[in-house]
C-alpha cells in the first residue's frame, strides 16, 4: 500500500501544525514558513518533496529536521 497523498499546502500547514507544537518554536519563522513544499525527484524510493533550505545552516534544528522527515514517510506530494 502506498503512502497517502497531499497537495503542497495541506503538507505545509501539517507541517507548521507540528512544528508550532514545539513550545519553542511558537511564532518564529522557519523554512517551512519561508519556502513551503516543493516537488522534488524522488529518485531511488525516497520522497517526493522536500522543504528548501534558505535560512542559514548553522541554524539547523534537528527536530525540525525530524518532523519533516517523518512526514516525508508518511505522505507523498499530489502530482499535478
């Protein structure tokens, strides 16, 4: 059975749903905020999208890094 599907804006708001559930995080920008989803070459199995980087990498948050992973298993994006 394959993954279940969602437009690009239903994987964004999924995503800022869990990502503002980390205390934290509540009101600040991050590249999900920033850049949405966006299609990308799944290439041997792996996931349909991706969120683009554009803030610094240094500022890279793990659990961020995580929930989006963990939503790149669970969901596919739609195709147009």
């Amino acid at each position: 059975m394959g993954k279940q599907t969602r437009n690009a804006g239903e994987l964004r708001k999924l995503l800022l749903e869990r990502i503002e559930a980390i205390p934290e995080l509540a009101g600040q920008l991050t590249d999900v905020h920033r850049g949405g989803v966006v299609w990308k070459d799944p290439g041997e199995g792996g996931p349909n999208w991706t969120v683009p980087i554009l803030s610094d990498r240094g500022t890279h948050r793990p659990d961020i890094a995580r929930i989006i992973r963990q939503a790149q298993m669970e969901f596919d994006l739609e195709a147009d």
